[in-house]
C-alpha cells in the first residue's frame, strides 16, 4: 500500500520526536511492503522565521494532498515571553486544524507496569489504567472573539458551540465507547456555562441511539480530582475543547510523563497525528527528549490507514523498549538512553532485529546496532 504523509517537524524538539516516528514507520513499510512517501512542511515558529507566517499556504496545500500528517511540536520561549507578539507558533496549530476540518482530538491513555513507580499517584490506582480522552478540536473559547481593550484593563474569550459540533465528535465517542467497555463520560461544566448545558442537552439526545452504552455526567473540577484519585473508572471520556487540553495533560501525571501520550486529530478526510507534549524548547537538539508520544502517534496513523497489525507491532516494539528498562531522561534521569537510541531499538524490534536475549551494558547512547 502507497500512503502520502506530510511530516512537520514545528519547533523545538519536533524534529527530534519525529524522526524517531518516521524510523518506525519506515520499519513497518519494510516488512509489510508498504511505501510512505513523505513531504515537509513548515509550522509554528520555524515557519514565522522562514515566511513570516506561523502557517504558510504551501504547507496547507502540502497537507490537504496528502493521506495523514505527521506532526511534532509547536511553540517558542521567544513568543511566549512577548505578550505583544501578534504572530505567535500556536496560531498556526489552530489554523491547519480548521483548515483541514479536525473537529475531533482523540487521546489513548495507558499505564505501562514498568513504569509505574514513577507516576505521583498510588500504585493501587493507576494499575491497568486504559481510557481515552475525545476533545472537541475546532470550535469553543479557542476560537472564539479575543479582545482586549485600549488601555489594556479589560478582556474577555468567547466561547461558542453549535448542536452539529457537539453532535459529531459525540457520535464518534459513542462508537468507540461500543467497541471498548461501553462506558462513556461527558465532562461539563453545566451548573454554571451555557454552552456546558448545550452539551448536556444535546449529548444525551445522541446517547439514544447508543443504548448499549452507559452515560455518565461529571463537572471539569470533579474531572480533574478523579483522574487523580480513581482514573481507573474511566473508559471513554467526551468533553469540549479548553477542557480537554486540560484533562489530557493532566492524565501524563498517570503515566509517569507527558513524553509517552499520543493523539490522533480527524475530520472527514485527513487525519493529524501528534504527540500530547509540547516543544520542550530548553530540549531541542540534545538528543533527550522522549520520543514514545511520537512514535505512538505513528501507530495511531497505521490504525487510520486501515493497517491494525501494522499498529499492534508498533505498540509491541514500545512496550518491550519500555519494560526491558530502555527509557529516556524523563523516565530516568540516571540510566537513560538518548532520543535516537529508543527510535533505533523500536525499529529494530519491528524489523525483528532483536535478540531474544539482550545484554544492556553493550547498548550505548547513541548507538543504533544491538550487540
């Protein structure tokens, strides 16, 4: 099978995450005899100094002709600390997401056995921990009317939301939930938002036709706490965009880092695959940062692309690098193994390169072969 992906890399450490994807992707068309052909486009801060724009019109036409993209980060401690920029990297992920018409940010979360000690919260809560998060992506206070007044004393975010936005991306939650353990949470904030009751409303005239399916209703601030105290109860969780965000960082807590978090972003046609971290620029170029988020993110793609073994071998290859104790600074910031180090492994697994028996003393950083 031939699939057309645009890469971009964005900023920080983008290039880095990604290029350990892209390996694994690489790895899996060899031995599936798949060809993925990759085109680069420039985003964010990256693109602003190249063009000026955070989103140029030649990576929106590179995009929308392509089968999938994969993406890396975005953001730039220079925009950050400027609070007068008025081009900044992160307008550019919110335009190619209308652009491209992702109204639906998909975000698996699962604990790894191995790496559990290292999450802040008690081991008896986070133990097969396995749900996922279903973020409504293209409308809400994100995109809503900004202003700020003349003398810099007041402002205020609009948050809007229609029936046929909240209908969509319910619809696909709801099937997931199908295919999981049919359980399915609507996090709001309904006792005080307009736009939460909307959701309520319109969410539990969706769940009729999902009678199989248990809806539950949870306020953002209760959300947040149980994630934290009981984040086994979860299965499918739907909720709108600003809460989302939120939650689905907040759930890196669970696995140990924010490094290990893919996601996948679809609409009608394209689809846009990402890690849940962002650009770590105090990173970039070191050759340290976790690229699991990405690599995950890739298998993700492989789903979207019909190719589910594909996949699975994928997430094998992360969960034997991530058991057999092969991790990044994140995970341990003693024994670790660098960025391109657990990009070379994962290939290696999928390429069934590795041996049954593995010495680690002769794994250096750095270093791609297996002795």
């Amino acid at each position: 099978m031939k699939k057309k992906i645009a890469v971009i890399y964005g900023d920080g450490i983008g290039r880095e995450v990604t290029e350990q994807a892209i390996k694994a992707l690489d790895a899996v068309a060899e031995v599936y005899n798949h060809t993925f052909i990759y085109e680069r486009g420039l985003l964010g801060a990256e693109a602003i100094d190249a063009t000026g724009e955070p989103l140029p019109h030649k990576t929106i036409d590179i995009a929308k002709k392509s089968d999938a993209v994969l993406f890396g980060a975005v953001g730039d401690p220079r925009f950050d600390n400027n609070p007068a920029a008025k081009v900044r990297p992160e307008q550019g992920i919110l335009a190619i997401r209308k652009e491209l018409e992702l109204y639906s940010n998909i975000r698996p979360v699962v604990s790894y056995k191995s790496l559990n000690h290292l999450s802040p919260l008690k081991l008896r809560n986070i133990e097969q921990v396995d749900f996922v998060i279903y973020r409504e992506l293209s409308s809400g206070i994100y995109f809503g009317e900004h202003y700020t007044n003349n003398n810099g004393g007041t402002a205020h975010d609009v948050c809007t939301y229609n029936v046929h936005e909240i209908e969509r991306i319910a619809h696909s939650a709801f099937r997931t939930a199908q295919q999981r353990h049919k359980k399915l949470h609507l996090v709001d904030k309904a006792n005080v938002m307009e736009t939460s009751r909307l959701w309520r409303k319109t969410v539990t005239e969706v769940a009729r036709q999902y009678s199989d399916v248990e809806l539950k209703f949870m306020y953002i601030d209760n959300a947040a706490m149980q994630l934290i105290i009981n984040p086994g109860q979860f299965d499918v969780i739907l909720t709108e965009n600003l809460f989302g965000d939120i939650l689905s960082d907040e759930s890196g807590a669970i696995t140990g880092s924010l490094g290990l978090l893919p996601s996948a972003s679809l609409g009608s046609k394209i689809g846009f695959f990402e890690p849940v971290h962002g650009a770590f620029n105090e990173a970039a170029g070191k050759d340290i940062a976790n690229p699991v988020g990405s690599i995950l993110s890739a298998a993700m793609m492989l789903e979207f692309f019909n190719m589910p073994e594909e996949a699975d071998l994928v997430k094998q290859a992360v969960s034997w690098t991530l058991n057999s104790g092969f991790v990044t600074r994140d995970i341990d910031s003693v024994n670790y193994y660098y960025t391109s180090t657990i990009g070379d492994l994962i290939s290696d697994f999928i390429l069934g390169k590795i041996p049954d028996a593995v010495n680690k003393s002769n794994i250096e950083l750095m270093k791609s072969t297996i002795i």
